[in-house]
C-alpha cells in the first residue's frame, strides 16, 4: 500500500487473562501469544501498530494481593498498581512479540511506554464508580465481599455465571501526557504498546505540576485519546465477540456488520449496549470516526486481521 495505515489497537484485559483462568504467568504469556501471532500478521499487511490493552484482572488480582500484604508492606494506591500493571503486560508485549520476529529474522523495534492520561479530580465517576476489575463473581459471592471488604460491585455481565465483579472510580480522560513520545517511537518504525490500562490516571494542579488519582481509566475510551493524538487511520477494539450486537440476550438480537457513526449513535441512545462492557467501546469508536479517524472496528481477536481488511466485525465509518 502506498501509505502504512496506523492502527491504534485496543486489547480488553480479559483477552491476556480469561475469566475462567486463575491468572498464572503461563496462562497470561499464552494468551499474549495468541494475540501476538494476530500483530504479526497485521505487521505482515504493513499496518503501524500501537497497542494500548486493558488492566482490569490484573489490576484487580494486584489489589487483592494488596490487601492481604499489608501487614507486612505498605499498600500501593490505585495509580501505583495502574503503573506496575503497564510495566507487567508490556513487558509480555515486548518479550512475546520480540521472540516472534527474531524467529522470522526480523529486527523490529518493540517497546512499551509507562503513560500518564490526564483526567479532572472533580470527575463524577468518583462519586458513583463503573470501571469493573478484578475476578468475577455469584451474586453470593460479591454481595459477602461487598460486606466484608467494602467493595462496591456491579452485575456487568449478565448471561455469565458469575456476572459480578468489583468497581472502582474510571474518570472520562482528555490527554495523553506522553503523545509527543509515542509518535516519535511510531515515526522511527518502532512497535509501540502505550497507555496500559488505560493509562495512569493523572490531574494537573493549579501550579502545571501531575498528581495521580485513584481510578482505573477505561481502556477504550483513553486509546480513542490516543489514537486522535497520534492521528491513527483505524482504531480497532478488539473483545470477546466479533460483532456489537442490538437487542443482546433477545429472541431479535442483531450483530451489526458495517454501519454509520449517525446509526451508532441511535443504538448506544436506546441502550443497546451495557454500560460495563460494549457501552464504552461503541462511544470510544463513535468519538474517533467523530473527530476525524478512517474508521473504528469492534471485533474478536481471532477476527482482527479479517476486520481490518473488512471481512468481518462491526465497522463505523462516517
């Protein structure tokens, strides 16, 4: 192709541990592999890549560890656990992907950026939290965590055995600190894994000076940033399914194939979409088409490569 499209790649947490997983090392570095076997093949098609993925296991599984080891350690607020996340999850990013393409004899620049995402101290999230993290559990289970550990927890998936998971504050970002840095990397050819988890959610003070915040960004939303800053062609959100989906768990539900932004916005207005899970993703999609983008797709991780070449996933284009 005459131009290399860049891509800014949206990858849910739950995709690096499943949901039935306990979350070993083995478990997560094989479900990187699988994830990485799809980059290379995107690399291949000669699109730049950015991958941006969410925390919320691992950052749920580092906050129980939290708590238990605080008789013996200081506990690390929420900004700190963002941040030791990023540097987990990259570094799989960069040792799978680095293996990947030594096998192939191909030197490729791979590093992940520790990134800061400015939000308002005065977001409403922090008063009634969305972001969900951590393990999923029964309804028995939750509403006992919820007693004993004062958790806040939510239904966010309902068609699941165990739909409920805790959740903490997730403010609505509006920049990315280290953009300027990110595109660099990306103009020297590099494979960039950015704004981790969303990124760490960081305030700017009345003196120009960051102070980080407890909350956990949606990942979604934070690479839409992401993507507008670096002037991504497509912004691709890969999850669980390979299409969004009206009328969800309904006798007339609907996958939707390639559809307007002015469509998108209909079905996210009707409540199509659940606010813990494909609700984000749509209004991260609907914002970068909005501000300028190619194109967004919503997809499966075994349908990315077909998405991007429009074969499969749902597509919004203006």
């Amino acid at each position: 192709m005459d131009k290399r499209k860049l891509v800014v790649i949206a990858l849910g947490g739950n995709a690096i541990k499943q949901a039935k997983e306990k979350g070993t090392v083995e478990e997560q570095f094989k479900n990187v592999e699988i994830t990485c076997e799809q980059l290379v093949k995107m690399n291949a098609l000669g699109y730049k890549l950015i991958i941006t993925h969410g925390n919320g296991p691992q950052a749920g599984n580092l906050l129980i560890q939290q708590e238990e080891g605080k008789k013996l350690v200081p506990p690390m607020p929420l900004d700190i656990v963002g941040a030791m996340t990023q540097g987990q999850i990259g570094y799989m990013f960069q040792n799978t992907l680095q293996n990947f393409f030594g096998q192939k004899g191909k030197n490729i620049p791979i590093t992940a950026v520790v990134t800061q995402v400015l939000v308002k101290k005065d977001d409403p999230d922090f008063n009634d939290p969305s972001k969900p993290v951590g393990p999923f559990y029964t309804e028995e289970e939750a509403k006992i965590l919820e007693k004993e550990k004062g958790y806040i927890v939510k239904k966010v998936k309902p068609t699941s055995e165990k739909p409920w998971r805790r959740v903490v504050p997730s403010p609505e970002p509006f920049g990315i600190v280290e953009s300027n840095c990110i595109q660099a990397l990306v103009d020297a050819r590099a494979i960039v894994v950015a704004s981790g988890g969303g990124g760490i959610p960081v305030m700017k003070n009345s003196d120009g000076t960051l102070s980080g915040l407890e909350a956990v960004i949606d990942k979604d939303k934070a690479g839409n940033i992401l993507a507008q800053e670096v002037n991504a062609d497509i912004f691709l959100i890969l999850t669980d399914v390979e299409n969004a989906k009206i009328n969800y768990g309904k006798p007339d539900e609907k996958a939707l194939g390639t559809i307007t932004v002015a469509e998108a916005e209909k079905y996210l207005e009707e409540g199509h979409f659940l606010a813990g899970s494909m609700g984000p993703k749509v209004a991260a999609a609907i914002r970068f088409v909005k501000a300028g983008g190619e194109k967004s797709i919503i997809t499966s991780l075994s349908n990315a490569v077909d998405a991007l070449e429009g074969r499969s996933g749902t597509i919004i284009t203006k």
